[in-house]
C-alpha cells in the first residue's frame, strides 16, 4: 500500500468520525502494538490447548496406565467423552513424545530470526517486518488444520515456519518502540505494548479451551480459524495506521512532533542489541532445565535446594551484572555484552522461584501464579514511577546508575528471603480431598507393578 493510498483512507476514517484517527498517532501505535503482541502469543500457545483435542487419549496414555486417573476418574472420563462426542474433527494418533516434537517445533524456527531479526529490521523496516511477521503467521495458522491432514512431516514444517514468522517479531518491535516512544513515555509504552503477551496468553487458553469443547467450524479447528482471522484483521489497521517513524507521518500533529524533536539519533543496532538479551535468556532456561531435571533425577539434592540454588544463581547475578554495568562509561559493546549474560544467568529462574506455584500446590499452582504475577505487575508500575523520579534531571549515566543500584539491591534482598524462607514441598493445603484417600492405593499399585516387571 503506498502513502498516498495510506493518506487517503486514513483521512476518509477521520471524516467519519472514528475514534482511532482522533489519538495521537504514538496511541495507535501503542494500541495496535499492544493488539499485535496480543496475536503474537495467541497464535503461539492455542496449539497447547487444541493439541488435547486433536489427540486420541488412549494413544497418548502410556501402556500401564493404572495409576492414571486415580483422583477423581470418573468426572475425568466423564469430561473427556463429552469432549469427544461434541466434536466432529479428525484426532490423530501421536504419542506424548511426538507431541512434545510438535510443539517443541515451533522454536526451531524461532531461534533463527530472533537472532536476526534486529538486522532485518532495520534493512526492511521495524514496523514491516513487525506486520509480515504476524500476518504471515495468521496465514499459517488458518492453514493447520488442513496441514495437519496431510501428515506429521508437513505439520511440523508449518510449525517450524510459524516460528521463523514469530521470531522477528519481538526485536522488531523494539525497534519500532525505539523511533516512537518519545523519552518520558518509553517505559510505560513498553509495558502497555508488552503486557498483550500476558492477556494473550491468558485468552488463548481459555478460548482456545471453550471452542475446542464446541461443534462450531468442527472442534479443535476452529481454535486456528479464530485467532488466525484475527490476526489478519488486525494486519489491516496495521498497515493503514502505522508508519516507519512520526518522521515520516504526513498527518502528525505539530504539537505531537515536538516530543520527537531532541530525541536521540536511531542507532542501526538497537534492534540487533535488543534481540540478543531475549535469545540468551531463552538459552539460560532451557541449560538450567536440564540441570536441573537432572539433578532432581539423579537425587543429588531435593527440589527445595534445587530451586533456592537456581534462584540465588539468578538473582544475584543480575544485582552483580547491573553494578558492573555502572562503571562501564559509555562502551555500548561492553554493557550489551554484561546485559546479555546477566539476561542468560537469569533465565535460571526457570527452574527456581518460577516453578513455586507448581511445587507446593499442583491443585492451585495457577491461582498461586496468578496471585505472585499480581505483585509483579505492581512493581510493574513503580518501577516506571521510580525511573523518572531518578532521571528527572537528565538521563545521565550517574542517573542511571543509582536506578540500577536500587534495581540490584532489591533483587539481592528479594532474592535472599526466597533463599532463606521458601520451601518447594507440596503443602497440606495444597492437595485436593480425594488425594489423601487414594494415596494409599496409589504406593500399593506401584509396588505390585514395580515387581511385576521385575519378576514377569
């Protein structure tokens, strides 16, 4: 679509009265930004919903499924034949191992361009790359469904693709925040933009759940047709509303181009610079997952020790990282570098404090998530509060600084309490009722199986 073209349809939704072109032009970016991260992670999570569907649950369940379903296994069954009798879709017969291939397929490709996708950025524009990249996902994912039919192969091939479409994404946008969020404005518009993720993770699950209980489209597919017609819509306003930088937006108001006026000069590299933090933090959890799974499994130490050792790990290495950041001056290689490793060593919350919830209570592990996610987000808002307060005067490197040292310290105590205090057990108040009664059945059928193997 050309800018004249562009122009012309954004002043016909003037005319009308619509509220969109009514916003400053940065609050349409925010809000479809905020709408784009929302796809983002729509698209990527339904398959862990729909998946359940698309399965036969017997070719899913392990041979000697006696222990299964011992809580409450009549409402269990109960809910999965109502399941499969409303809808009319097609369920395959992948085992648990395949299933974990399908999903897992989806980060091959997502690995790829977020390492290049700062660069891509930059030569084929932020807020391009930004739209092609979710819109070419929500083509791929009105696509799965039929994929699927054809076999395994090529619905892993759709699945790696869909994460090489997925995986500009991210820098991509921090390069589009980069040339529109003016400087008294970038936190809070990172975090309205960013925070899309959550809410479309929270909705993809629980819609992606009710249509897959439904006969609408078919069952399970229309968990893709949904959220894939979203998308494409969404990619619509994208591309009439947004445009490379308020510099080359014909009808920005005056008033609004002024807040750009002294603003920094758009390095080339920060859309490179912002993808590598997110690689090595995805690099950190999945290094500290097999350690930890495999000092749990060789019984080196009990979970708690495992999760307070991850955790201080983390936490202190980020206090660590952003002190040394202090005294780097101004040698943006050095502090990218420090930044990017302290972001690798944090991923190590993975397997600490983030599997809190789990441990203690697997009945209300997401009631306990939510209520921690709860307190972050208050920090969520102080934090902008407090980094204004310390750069009112100029956002200098001895400004900075003391943002960072109260950032380090706070991670430092936070972390020690945890170390001290925390405990990953599961709690009494955290199993359902019918556990303690079918606990007993369950050590007596492990024992007549374990020797059941042992002596055929």
């Amino acid at each position: 679509m050309s800018p004249e073209q562009k122009v012309n349809l954004e002043m016909q939704f003037l005319r009308s009265g619509h509220l969109p072109c009514q916003l400053p032009k940065r609050f349409i970016v925010v809000i479809l930004g905020f709408l784009g991260m929302f796809n983002v992670y729509a698209m990527r999570m339904n398959l862990s919903v729909a998946i359940v569907a698309m399965v036969n649950t017997n070719s899913s369940l392990p041979e000697n499924n006696t222990l299964l379903y011992t809580e409450c296994p009549a409402e269990d069954r109960r809910e999965e034949a109502i399941t499969e009798s409303e809808s009319k879709a097609p369920r395959y017969n992948w085992d648990s191992v395949t299933q974990n291939h399908i999903i897992g397929a989806f980060f091959y490709g997502y690995f790829i361009t977020v390492i290049i996708g700062g660069y891509l950025a930059e030569k084929f524009g932020a807020h391009k790359l930004f739209g092609a990249g979710i819109f070419m996902t929500s083509i791929l994912t009105l696509l799965t469904p039929i994929t699927v039919q054809w076999g395994l192969i090529p619905f892993i091939i759709l699945r790696v693709l869909e994460g090489l479409c997925e995986g500009v994404t991210f820098p991509s946008m921090a390069s589009v925040e980069s040339r529109w969020a003016p400087k008294m404005e970038r936190s809070r518009m990172h975090s309205i933009i960013f925070s899309g993720t959550l809410i479309g993770n929270v909705v993809s699950f629980s819609v992606s759940g009710w249509l897959c209980s439904i006969d609408l489209l078919g069952g399970w597919p229309s968990a893709f047709y949904v959220f894939g017609v979203i998308g494409c819509a969404w990619y619509l306003f994208w591309c009439v509303f947004v445009y490379e930088s308020p510099f080359k937006h014909p009808s920005i108001t005056s008033d609004e181009f002024m807040l750009y006026k002294d603003s920094t000069k758009i390095s080339k590299k920060a859309g490179l610079y912002s993808s590598l933090p997110s690689l090595a933090i995805c690099i950190g959890s999945w290094i500290s997952s097999y350690i930890a799974d495999g000092l749990r499994r060789k019984g080196v130490m009990n979970i708690t020790n495992i999760r307070k050792i991850f955790t201080s790990i983390s936490g202190y290495a980020i206090s660590l990282c952003l002190i040394i950041i202090t005294f780097c001056g101004c040698r943006t290689w050095l502090v990218v570098s420090i930044y990017t490793f302290g972001m690798f060593v944090n991923g190590f919350k993975f397997s600490g404090y983030q599997l809190s919830s789990v441990d203690m209570s697997p009945t209300y592990s997401g009631i306990l998530y939510g209520i921690a996610n709860g307190f972050g987000a208050i920090f969520g808002i102080v934090a902008p509060l407090m980094i204004g307060a310390f750069t009112k005067s100029g956002a200098t490197i001895s400004n900075w600084s003391k943002v960072f040292y109260v950032v380090a310290v706070f991670s430092a105590v936070t972390t020690t309490i945890f170390a001290l205090l925390s405990s990953a057990e599961v709690q009494p108040w955290g199993k359902p009722d019918c556990e303690q009664e079918s606990k007993g059945t369950e050590i007596v059928e492990q024992k007549k199986n374990f020797k059941s193997q042992i002596n055929p």
